[in-house]
C-alpha cells in the first residue's frame, strides 16, 4: 500500500512538473512544406499538436530573440545576379503559438543558412553559405530587423576542389558572454573569430583571427559547453569532432583532441551536420547525414571535457541535418530531412543512449527545431 501511494505521489508530481512548450520547425519548401511550423509539444509524454505555421520560402534556420516575443528565419535563397538571401522577423503570441511576420530583410549574401540573436536582443547575425559572407541587422523596436550595419565577405579555399574553392559561411555562434563571434567556414577550413560589439554591432578580427582545422574537414556547426570551458566543433566532410579548451577572457580555442563521429565499420562519405552538448552537460550528440543516417553519442569527462564514444544511434530516417534536445532535457529529436519526419528518442540520462518512442512528426523536410516556453 505504501508503495503504491509513494508512485501515485511521483505521477502526480511528474504530471505537475510537466511543461507545455512551443516547438518552431522550419523546413525546406521544394517539397509540400510552405514554410515554419508550431508544434505544441509536452515535456512529460511527447505528444505535440500543430497549431499554426507562417510562409516563408526555405527558413533552414531558426533564432529566437531573449524575450521570446520575436522569430528570426532565414530564407536560403541565391540569385545569379544579386544577393539573394534574406532574413525575416515573425513576431510570437507565447500563449497561442501564432507568429505573425514583420518583415524581412537583405542578408548580404547568396544561400543564408544560419541566424543567430545577440543576448541584449538587439542584433541578428547570419551567415551566408554560398557567398562566404556574414552580416549583422539591427533590431526595430518592433522586433522588426533594419539593414545590414556590418556585412563581411570571407576569402580563399581549401583542399576539397568540390566542396571548397571558396569560402562557404556555416554557422555564425556567439560567445557565452556575448564578446567573441565564431565562424565555422567549410570552404576554408577556417573557425574565424571576431571580436563583438554589442553596442554598434560591429565585428572587428580578434588577434587571433582563426584557428585553422584539419585540410579537407570542412568545419559547419559550434557548440559552448554549459560550464563555458570547452567548445566543440562537427566537420562535416571529413566526419570528426573537434574538441578546444575555451578561454573566455581572450576568446582563445585550444585543440586537445579531434575524434571519428562515424560508426567503425563506416567507410562511405560523413555528411556530418549538426552538434548539441546535453543540458546536464554529460553528454555531446553529432549527426551524419550521407549514408550513415546516425548520430554519435560522445560521454563528456567532467574533469578535461575529452570525449568517448558512448554509442551510435540510427536516426531512422534519411539526412538528420538537425536535432535538438526538449526543454525538459527527456527527448531528443532528429529533423529527418529526407525522410519528411522528425523522430522522437527518449535519453536515457545515465548513459546517454537512445530509444524510440515510436512517435513521429510528419512534417516535409524538416532542417531545424527551437523551442518556446508557453504561457
């Protein structure tokens, strides 16, 4: 009796930590996809429930601003004779879910396909793929984005003649203080470093200007651990991850260790994309699109911040361009790309491992997922 009495107790208490939270997709729109969706989604058991979308041609990449109010998407496009990228502003109903667009703006560059919201909620950064070129837009009172104050165009190749005969912005990462900008370049096998001032939003080269990688790594995507020590970083072309001690008074990275994402008996190509450390920091996640269709599973030692191998989990689904974990730290989900799903995986705290839940969200060509707490 006792023991059923202290379960009912943990039910009860469970369902009332349970939070309900908004899950912003967005998509690629060659497909039936129109644009970014808003999912409700319960921390407690999974289920999520559509409840509004707004059109905007290939927002790949998703920013929510501090307060939550306001959406920032890119719209991946090039124009053979222009610039034609750009970036829209949507505001957000925290109680309804409903985004309404403000408006949008030049990206300074061909094929945008990240964003990323200063800390002060006054600057959107993003960064060019086709172009090599990044740019910052201040933000209107109304959360509504100006012109570019600051655009910069990177210059140079690398080794790959496919992949890297010139520059090719991936990602545009902030630092956890809101000094330093990191720029991941594939085409350069580059992560530039730009000192950030949050005042102007001007970018100017740290004394350090970059740390080079690997020829032929192709670096895309950056990610600060919790405790603000280490960083790590997915390379795309050659499937590895790139581990760095942090120095966050300098902004200085320091290679100590650069490790497979891929299974051992995987010999085709990486097509490595996304990168996420666990919100209890014990854990590091990297998918592999290409034929692989997984994501490694690295345990984070506390004392180094050096990686193991934990595992490796199928996404079940074809080109897992991005994942992210649920506000509640329970689920983990994979944006299927090709596969037109996002899977749902319960994490298993302990280990790190993965398990299907079995539930899927249909969704056409899924490239990215933040989240929104409701009111």
């Amino acid at each position: 009796m006792k023991a059923l009495f202290t379960f009912a107790l943990l039910s009860l208490f469970s369902k009332a930590m349970a939070q309900d939270y908004f899950m912003l997709i967005g998509t690629y729109t060659s497909g039936s996809s129109h644009g970014i969706y808003v999912h409700q989604f319960n921390t407690d058991n999974a289920v999520t429930t559509l409840v509004d979308s707004a059109k905007i041609a290939n927002p790949s990449y998703l920013a929510i601003a501090p307060d939550q109010k306001t959406v920032y998407a890119v719209s991946e496009a090039a124009n053979a004779t222009s610039m034609g990228g750009r970036v829209g502003s949507f505001s957000f109903n925290n109680s309804t879910g409903s985004l309404s667009p403000i408006n949008m703006q030049p990206s300074s560059g061909n094929n945008p396909c990240y964003v990323t919201v200063d800390k002060s909620g006054r600057w959107v950064i993003t960064g060019n793929y086709s172009s090599g070129t990044l740019a910052v837009l201040p933000v209107l009172a109304n959360g509504g984005l100006d012109t570019p104050v600051t655009s910069i165009q990177h210059v140079g190749q690398s080794v790959n003649t496919d992949r890297q005969n010139s520059p090719h912005v991936h990602a545009t990462v902030l630092s956890p203080d809101n000094k330093f900008l990191f720029v991941p370049d594939l085409g350069l096998d580059k992560l530039m470093r730009y000192r950030f001032d949050k005042r102007k939003g001007t970018l100017q080269e740290a004394s350090d200007p970059f740390v080079m990688t690997k020829p032929g790594s192709g670096p895309r995507h950056f990610e600060f651990h919790p405790n603000k020590k280490y960083a790590y970083l997915v390379e795309e072309l050659t499937g590895s991850v790139s581990a760095y001690k942090y120095t966050a008074k300098t902004g200085e990275l320091a290679l100590f260790q650069n490790i497979s994402t891929l299974p051992p008996d995987f010999l085709g190509y990486a097509g490595s994309a996304d990168i996420h450390v666990s919100p209890d920091g014990k854990f590091l996640y990297a998918s592999n699109r290409g034929e692989s269709n997984t994501i490694v599973i690295y345990a984070i030692n506390k004392k180094n911040g050096s990686l193991s191998v934990a595992g490796h989990q199928s996404t079940l689904g074809k080109a897992p361009r991005n994942f992210n974990f649920d506000p509640s730290g329970n689920f983990l989900l994979v944006a299927n790309q090709n596969s037109d799903d996002i899977v749902i995986f319960k994490i298993n705290k302990l280990t790190g491992l993965l398990t299907d839940t079995g539930k899927r969200i249909p969704v056409s060509k899924p490239v990215c997922i933040k989240w929104i707490k409701k009111k």
